[in-house]
C-alpha cells in the first residue's frame, strides 16, 4: 500500500508542478499582453494631441482665410499646398491677349 500511495504522491507532485508552471507562462502572458496594451494607448493618446495641435493651426488659418474674406477681397480660397488652393483662368471674351481687363 506504501507503494501505490508513494505513486499517488509522485504523481500529484508532478501535476502540481505542472499546473504551476502553465499558471507562471500565464501570468507572464498577461504581463506582457498589459505592457503592449498600454503601450498601444500611449500611442493614441500622442496622436490625438497631435490631431489637437492640427485642429488648432486650421482653425488659426480658417481665421485669418475669413479675415480676408471680411475685408473684401476677392482671393480665391485655400491654401496653396493644401488642395484647397484654386486658381481662376480668366476667360478671353473675342481674342486678345488672355487677360480680361475692366475699365474703372
């Protein structure tokens, strides 16, 4: 009877170890998957100050795009370089040289 409990012994030992063992790769597992996750929020958290410090620089270049819209000139709108730019052809009325001109 010794021997068959010593066998049970030995055998819940070697489980025992085992469970362990799988509960360590687990845990460290789950460290990781943590690190990667915060690192994975940090990430967004830089980009929306990023897309913050963008939303502020268009709404100063909005303001200063109304501003000359406000003080009457006729500019096109947009900036070059932003694909909101546009540039007017003039359209010749009969012949001449490409360039409407407008008496005062």
């Amino acid at each position: 009877m010794d021997d068959e409990s010593s066998f049970f012994e030995r055998e819940r030992d070697r489980l025992t170890a085992e469970i362990t063992t799988g509960f360590e790769e687990l845990l460290s597992s789950s460290n990781n998957l943590n690190r990667k996750l915060e690192e994975v929020l940090g990430m967004t958290r830089e980009y929306e100050t990023i897309a913050a410090l963008w939303q502020s620089f268009h709404e100063l270049m909005r303001g200063h795009r109304d501003e000359d819209d406000n003080s009457g000139e006729a500019d096109p709108h947009g900036l070059p370089g932003t694909g909101g730019h546009v540039l007017t052809a003039s359209k010749s009325g009969s012949g001449g040289g490409g360039e409407q001109q407008h008496e005062a």
